[in-house]
C-alpha cells in the first residue's frame, strides 16, 4: 500500500475538528467513508469534506473492503466493542482515549489483537506526539534539572449539561476518564514505570453519578506525580516538572493551537529560557505516524502494554478514592 484508505466510525467534534482534517492532510492517507447511526449526519459530514462513501451503521464502513484502517471517536463504552469488530473485519484501528473502561478490557483487547498480527492498533493520546513532549522528555533524559522528583499537573473545562457525553455514567463519563486520564499518561510517561502507590479523592456529582473532579497522588519509585481533573471548574490545563537542578513549564501541554508557536519554560541556574515550537498539529503527525507505522510495518509510538499501563493506573484511582485509601501496586 503506497496510503492508508481511511474510516471514521462516528461524527464526534474531535472527529470533525481534528481527525478529519489531519487525515486530509497527510500524505500517507485517502479519507474514504465516514459512518454514523444517523446516515444524514454521515452525508453532511462527508458532503462538507468531500469524502466520496457514508454509510448509516459503523457494520456497513467495516464491511468495505476498500478501507484498511478505521478511527474511532465512540463514547468510551463503545471503544474496545468496536476496535475488536474492526480488526475482525481486518481494519487497522487507531481509537480515541480513554482506550477502555477498565483494565480488564484491555487485556481482553491484547488478547484479541494477537489474533491479528499484521493489523496495527492504537490509542489515540495525541499530546505524546507534539514536539514540545518529544523536548521535554530528551531534557529531562539528559538530565538538563537534575534528578526527576515532582510533577504536577491539572485538566479542567465547565460541563453541566446532563446530555453531555462527559456527565453520563453508563458511556464512561466522569473528569478522570475524559481528562484526568492525560496526567496519568504522561505520569508513566516521563516517570517510565508505574507508580506504587496511589492515593485519590474524588466529589461525585449527585444526580450524574460521575466524577465531577478527582484529585490525586502518584507515588513512583524516583518521585511524585500530583494531579486534579475536572469538568465543573473554569478551563484550565496545566503541566510542571520540577528536578533537582531545574523546572519544566507548559504553556498549553495537552491541545496547544495549531495555529500559533507553542512554548515551554525551561528554568536552570535561577535562569528561565523560552524554548519555542514552531507551528505544527499534533493530530496530522499522530495520523502520520500511525500510518507510516501500518504501511512500513513499524513499532508503534504508544503500545496496547502503555494503555494498559494507564488503565491499570486509572482502576487503582477509582478504588483508592471509593476506599480513601492508599492502594499498593
């Protein structure tokens, strides 16, 4: 294959703001068909972006065997049901994060994906290939601040409307699924392990039933990870990174514009340099190099071992803030 022929299982905003247009981009892809429930929403979206199939039922876009990878956008209960259907139908499959409920949907996705040597799959944390993450992690690599202690780091948006995916139990809603679930990546991220100990509150909404905010303690061999998330708190996304010798600061570390130069703070000898990133879009180079990674049958950037690694993590969150406890791993 010279280009991936791609699907989109779903009309969600990320979908039509970001993927849509990353894939239309990139020169390894062809964006063939988008799917909805509502085949009138498929039509207007592939009317708008010129895609030439829609279908009105994902089963139908899997079933087209012209499409070899598929992007999925589905509320989170759908992600693991729909990635497993789509490397059944012989789909490479890049799926929104959170990948799964729980953890033990992703190992029952591993399991799965072994069937399906020769198809690639993937979770779609698109932070992880912006330019601004790649810096920080040879900084800190390099031991440009030290010693690795501290990090911390916060999520937040306002989202009170009751139809809103983020505030329905059932399709995994809650703070720490939908955002929480960033600092948890890049904990394991830049620590490179997991944490062994974990400590978490949360406030659950009383009519929701969802996290509407969870504070937590990621305690790690070498140093600490502290985080909140959530989504009745004015917007807001924050990422520090403290060592022995220096400190790493953030702009915007999880959605910076793709229109504008990002940039971080680098602090060492009581001196604060600007580094600047030029204009680039994390979602066009995720697509890129998953594509590259299918059509040249390379490693993949973020493996289904990290997503279970965050999963893990996630699961002990929950528990600890149900518990007030602090869980061992």
């Amino acid at each position: 294959m010279k280009k991936l022929n791609w699907g989109i299982l779903g009309t969600a905003a990320i979908a039509k703001n970001q993927i849509i247009p990353a894939i239309l981009k990139s020169k390894y892809c062809n964006l063939t068909a988008i799917a909805s429930r509502n085949i009138n929403d498929a039509k207007k979206l592939s009317t708008k972006f010129g895609v030439p199939k829609y279908y009105g039922s994902y089963e139908e876009l899997l079933a087209d065997k012209e499409i070899n990878a598929v992007y999925i956008p589905l509320p989170n209960h759908l992600h693991v049901t729909y990635a497993i259907k789509s490397l059944e139908y012989g789909k490479n499959v890049l799926v929104e994060k959170p990948i799964a409920l729980n953890f033990k949907e992703v190992k029952l996705l591993i399991k799965k994906a072994r069937k399906f040597p020769d198809l690639k799959i993937m979770e779609a944390f698109m932070y992880r290939f912006h330019p601004q993450w790649i810096k920080t992690k040879k900084i800190i690599q390099k031991g440009e601040i030290g010693k690795l202690k501290l990090i911390q780091s916060s999520f937040s948006f306002f989202d009170d409307n009751e139809n809103s995916i983020v505030n329905k139990k059932e399709y995994g809603g809650g703070s720490l699924m939908d955002i929480g679930c960033y600092s948890v990546s890049l904990s394991n991220y830049i620590f490179e392990n997991l944490p062994k100990s974990i400590f978490a509150t949360n406030e659950i909404h009383p009519k929701f039933n969802v996290d509407i905010s969870t504070t937590c303690i990621l305690e790690y061999k070498n140093g600490i990870s502290t985080f909140f998330s959530s989504i009745q708190l004015n917007e807001n996304q924050n990422v520090k990174i403290f060592g022995t010798k220096g400190i790493i600061e953030f702009e915007l570390p999880f959605n910076p514009n793709n229109d504008k130069v990002s940039n971080i703070w680098l602090t060492k000898n009581n001196i604060k340099e600007k580094i600047e990133f030029d204009i680039c879009d994390q979602y066009k180079i995720q697509i890129d190099q998953f594509s590259e990674a299918v059509l040249k049958n390379k490693i993949l950037p973020i493996t289904l071992e990290d997503s279970l690694n965050n999963m893990i993590v996630i699961d002990k969150i929950i528990e600890s803030a149900k518990s007030g406890k602090r869980i061992l791993l």
